[in-house]
C-alpha cells in the first residue's frame, strides 16, 4: 500500500489523475464483499468508513435441492445458533446511511443448486420471507429488511433455473413496500454460463463482473485489449443500467488479476467511465481492502 500512496507523487500520474477527474462525466460508486473473514471488522464498521454505496453481505452459500438454506459469515456469527440475529442492528445502521445493503447468494464454495423451476420458487420465497420483507419466525439476520440479492453463482448446477429464482424474487417486490435490488457477480468470460439465464431476463439492476481469476479476460498492462474487449461485450449485450469493475483488493485476495490502485485509476477507469452503463468498482473483499487501503485510495477517481 506504501509504494502505491507514494506514486501519486509522480507529476505525470498527477496530470493523468487530474485529467481523469475532470474529463469524465460518469461517476461511480464503490461495492464490497463482507462477511467472509471475521478480522474484516463489523458490518457498521464497514458502512462507517464512507467508502461503499453497496455492500453485499457473503454468503447464503447452501440451498436448492431440498437442503435447508443456510447463511456462511465465516468467524462472524454461527447462524445454527441464532448468533447472527445481532446483524440487524448493523443492517439499519447502514441502510441509515443510505447504503444498500444485500444478500449475496453462492459464493464459491458448492453446497447450493437448483434442480427445477419449483425449486427455484421454494428458494426465492424463503428468501424473501426470511431477509426480504417477507415474514418468518427464523429470520437468520433478525427483523432488518434488506435491500436485495446478488447471484454470486460459480458452482454449476440448475444453471438454467436461476432465471425463475430472478423472477420469483423480481416479483416478490410487489408483496412489499420497497424496492428490491437484483445484482449478479458474473465471471468475465461471455457469456457466465452459470448467469446465463438469469441475465437473459433483463430483471437486475446493476452487474458487477469479475475481472479477476481470469486470464482471458482480467486486466493487463501489456494486453490492455482483451479486457477492453471483454467490458465492450458486457456493456453491449447485458441489459442492464449499471455495470462495474471488479477487481481484488490485494494482491493475495484472488490467484490473478489484481491491478495496483495506480493503474486502475490512469488506465482502465477512463476506458470505462466512457460509458454511460460505467457502475464503479466492485472489491473483493473487505478485508482485504482493510489490510490494503485499496478503496480508499481510489475513492476520489470512481
């Protein structure tokens, strides 16, 4: 983190950044994963830094196929034991703030699959009855409504599928009185063949692709083109509004694809801030922006 802090110093990168600031028209936002290492620090703690707009809380990582939905918060809370009842107060305090606050399903560990449209129903009821603003004794995060679901889907299984969960959970909405939020967290391959179906119906609201772990497609100084062609195609053919970059936090926190904070701000951001689906940027995932500083020093660029 020091040496990338330092390098703001460099006149030239200072022209770049000043330059990026002030020909762009496209602001963005910053997203983040929590709930997945307990030395991340609280959920209000996240929301009290002022970095995110969106914070997706990982994982429900079991359901489908009979199992019984369950909530994996990692050292946070054991949901087994109604520990993470607790959260709700978290989840208002941020929602206060006027940060939305989301419910990611998957994650990259198997445990969760959908076997018909049925299943998918069963799934997407539970959901909204037990996070949404649906009513439910076990509520795993307490009486706290959240904002939405994002599809973080990388274990094959009932890919087709999830389509019907979209509209299940599309349509729930309209037994509430707010808004719900469908986002997904696609690989950058086009197209994610375990999202496939469930883009293909229009119904979310902002996609962040995983321009990380992928080497085709993930950001490369000395092969700039293959993720400009590959943000070119998502922004072209995802029907969508907003569409973000996402990117690790460190170095350590994905196998490849980390682009230092310098590089994210004086060459892919003014690529895709040309476009007017431009989101922000998307970090995988709190803790290490924690250990890394990464949102904080690209805050000021988005």
């Amino acid at each position: 983190m020091g040496n990338e802090t330092c390098s703001l110093s460099n006149p030239t990168l200072f022209l770049l950044i000043f330059l990026t600031l002030f020909t762009s028209t496209n602001a963005g936002d910053i997203v983040v994963y929590w709930g997945q290492n307990e030395r991340e620090g609280s959920l209000t703690q996240t929301c009290n830094t002022g970095l995110y707009k969106i914070v997706n809380i990982a994982f429900l990582a079991i359901f489908g196929n009979g199992r019984k939905p369950q909530l994996n918060l990692a050292g946070h809370c054991n949901p087994l034991s109604n520990g993470c009842k607790s959260l709700s107060i978290d989840i208002k305090n941020c929602q206060k703030k006027g940060i939305i606050i989301i419910l990611s399903i998957g994650g990259g560990v198997g445990g969760y699959s959908l076997s018909s449209n049925e299943d998918a129903r069963i799934v997407g009821d539970f959901i909204w009855n037990n996070f949404l603003g649906g009513t439910s004794r076990s509520r795993p995060l307490g009486d706290a409504v959240l904002d939405g679901v994002d599809f973080d889907i990388e274990v094959g299984g009932g890919e087709v599928f999830y389509s019907e969960l979209a509209r299940r959970l599309f349509q729930s909405q309209h037994r509430g009185n707010k808004k719900v939020y469908l986002t997904a967290a696609p690989q950058c391959p086009f197209p994610d063949q375990n999202l496939k179906s469930a883009l293909s119906t229009g119904l979310f609201d902002y996609v962040w692709v995983q321009f990380y772990n992928n080497g085709p497609c993930q950001y490369d100084s000395s092969n700039p083109n293959k993720f400009q062609k590959s943000w070119n195609q998502w922004i072209s053919t995802v029907k969508v509004s907003k569409i973000y970059v996402g990117v690790p936090a460190s170095l350590s926190s994905a196998s490849s694809g980390f682009v230092p904070t310098r590089v994210l701000v004086s060459q892919v951001l003014p690529f895709v801030k040309r476009s007017s689906k431009y989101g922000g940027v998307m970090l995988w995932d709190r803790f290490a922006d924690k250990q890394n500083g990464y949102g904080r020093i690209i805050k000021g660029f988005v």
